[in-house]
C-alpha cells in the first residue's frame, strides 16, 4: 500500500463513527506539506454544510518524507482559526464592495495524535487560488466591470489585512503567543528564501546583480539583525500571506458575482513585521503583471496598496521595509518558480527588485512615487517613522 493510501486509510478511520464521517474522500492538489482533502459527509452537518475539507499532517513534508516539519504547525493553525473565527475581523468595506466578504475558514475539529494532526475546516467547493484565478479569468485586458471587482477584491483583501495585523498587535491569548513563539522554523525560511538568497542569486543573475553585490550583502546582513532591533514591534503575523493562499470561487468576475474569499494556511503564523505580509501580497501582484502582463493583477495590486496604507498611520520606515520585501521576494521567490519562463525571461523582472531593493534600501522616495508602487508612499508624512498599526 502507497503512503497515500494508507494516509486516506486512515484519515477515513479517524472520522468514523464521527458527524464528519466520510461517503467520499478525494485527495486535493498543491498541498506540499501536508495531504489535503475534500470531503462529502455522510450526514450534513447542522448548519445544512455537506462537505468539509480535512488536512492531515505529519512530521515530515507530503511531498518529501525526508524533509522533516515540526507537527505543532497544524496546531498552529488550528489556533490561529478558532481564535479568528471568534473575532470580527474584516475591517469597514469599501464603498461598492459591501458583498466581498474576506474571511478565514471555520475550524470543526482538530484530533492531535502522538505522530499526525486531522483538522477539519470548513471548505469552498468549486473554488480556486486567487494567482490560478487571475491566470485562467483575468488573462486578457479586463473590461471595465474586471477592472471595478479587481479593484473591490483589492481593497477587501487589505481592510482584511489590516484589521488582522490590528486584531494581532492588541490579542490577549497569551497561550496562543507561546505557541506562536515556538515557530521558529518559519521565521527561518521566510528570511532564508527572502534575503539570504540575495547573494546567491548575484551568481544566478551576474549581468543584472554584480554591480550591487555589495549592497545586497548589506541588505542581508541588515535583515538577518532586525529581530533584534525591531523585537518590539514584532508581533503576530500570517508568515505567508501571499495569492496561493487566498481562495475564492472559480467563476468569472462580473458585476453581480461575489461571494466568500478564504484566507488559508496558516501553519507559519509567526511573529514577525506586518510589512512582511503585505510585501509579499504585493510581490505576487506585481509579479503576474511583470511575467504575464495581467492588468487586472496591477489593478487589484494597486488597490490592495491604497487601502491598506489609506488612514493607517504608518510612516516612512513602514513603506520602505514593505518595499524591501517586495523586491526581495521578486529577486528570490519569483526567480526560484520555474513556472514564470526561461532565465532570459526571469532577468527583466530581476532588474526590476533590484532597483526596488537599492531605492527603498537608499530610502528614495522621490524614485518610488513615480512607479507602480507609489501607493506606498501617498498618503505618508514625509520623514514620518511609524512602522507598526
């Protein structure tokens, strides 16, 4: 028997004799560390819910058993939802986009056992992720009515964001920062895959790289120093908040179609800058407009920004560590997905967080409000230093 059926097996075990016992199990894909689920229950649940999605993990990756992850990150998770769900946490809408609800799904149940962790969450069926969407929807120039729910899905995206990283920085639970507090796996990597590659890549991209080895080294160093010095301002983020991991309906954008939007995976909640979230959300952005030109992409981008930093309070130091995730995660991440085309296809957009990585690090405004990212600035108090919500 593969691992895969004896996963199924025994997830199937798990939840008999249980309300969420199964009639058909099928398993997902995308899920990398962990064996995801959809599943028809054989009785409906009281709210009228007949399917749920299940996650069952182990201490090892799903995609590699080598590759070995601690188990309290489906822990992590569960917590990270049950405390969410209690919460209202979804900001003011924007005017126009009252019926896009962005939310996290509902934890069911959670079974812990000595090797392996079952969650079961509420599931959107016939859903997508939001990067899959804007390729397979929005590939062509968006009509006005695209433009106007890109825009929507934007904003709510960020009024979520915000009222989350707001609802982090003054939660109570203290067990739940203690739990966060022991993920230190996911501190690690973000920084690893983000900054420390930064060097790595001026032997990936010499042409584009080389002449700013020096500063990239300084970048890097600078970062891998600020849990120290920014220890006080970090607090509970999502760790990975980026288009993979927001899930909506698989249907075209139009004038009437709304509908919930799911923030998903949060095993690497951890503590962290909010800058980081909301860099890496706009990497992704900027990212499917720089490789595949998609307007709709640069669009909601733009309105994610704008939303986000419209009457926050943040200053100069907050737009420019956002911008300094930005380009990393453009020099790095983007670079690292074969996906996005060849290496002579990769280097424009190298060139491109490159100049954000050396503007933001030489704190250039003036160079950033003239750029696709100048929403980071627009509404900043020149010299202003605030970096937190």
């Amino acid at each position: 028997m593969s691992l895969d059926d004896s996963i199924e097996l025994k997830v199937r075990e798990a939840v008999k004799g249980t309300r969420f016992e199964v009639q058909t199990l099928t398993k997902l894909a995308g899920g990398t560390a962990n064996w995801i689920f959809a599943a028809t229950l054989a009785s409906p649940l009281d709210d009228g819910s007949s399917e749920v999605l299940i996650k069952h993990g182990q201490g090892f990756s799903a995609s590699n058993q080598n590759f070995e992850l601690p188990l309290s990150r489906c822990k992590i998770e569960a917590e990270s939802l049950r405390l969410l769900s209690g919460h209202s946490v979804s900001g003011s809408p924007p005017a126009g986009a009252s019926n896009v609800n962005v939310r996290t799904p509902a934890l069911f149940d959670l079974t812990e056992g000595d090797d392996s962790t079952i969650q079961v969450q509420e599931y959107l069926p016939g859903s997508i992720d939001l990067k899959q969407y804007m390729l397979k929807h929005c590939a062509a120039s968006p009509t006005p009515v695209e433009r106007e729910k890109s825009a929507q899905i934007g904003a709510a995206l960020a009024n979520w964001l915000r009222s989350f990283h707001k609802w982090a920085a003054s939660q109570q639970d203290e067990d739940f920062a203690r739990l966060v507090s022991k993920n230190t796996f996911g501190p690690y990597v973000k920084n690893l895959i983000n900054f420390s590659w930064l060097s790595d890549r001026v032997d990936t991209f010499p042409d584009v790289l080389r002449d700013c080895k020096d500063l990239l080294v300084e970048i890097q160093d600078a970062v891998a120093k600020e849990k120290d010095n920014q220890k006080a301002r970090y607090q509970i983020i999502h760790g990975d908040f980026w288009t993979g991991n927001i899930v909506l309906p698989d249907k075209p954008l139009e004038a009437e179609s709304d509908g919930p939007i799911f923030v998903v995976d949060w095993e690497i909640a951890q503590f962290g800058l909010p800058s980081f979230d909301l860099g890496q959300m706009i990497a992704e952005l900027y990212a499917l407009w720089l490789y595949r030109g998609n307007e709709a992409a640069l669009v909601l981008m733009e309105s994610f920004i704008d939303t986000y930093m419209q009457n926050s309070g943040l200053g100069e130091d907050f737009a420019f560590r956002a911008a300094l995730q930005v380009g990393a995660h453009l020099v790095c991440i983007t670079t690292g997905f074969p996906g996005w085309g060849t290496h002579e296809e990769l280097e424009p957009v190298v060139r491109v967080g490159r100049d954000i990585l050396i503007h933001a690090w030489r704190r250039d405004r003036a160079w950033f409000e003239g750029g696709k990212l100048q929403g980071l600035f627009r509404l900043v108090a020149s010299g202003s230093s605030a970096t937190g919500l």
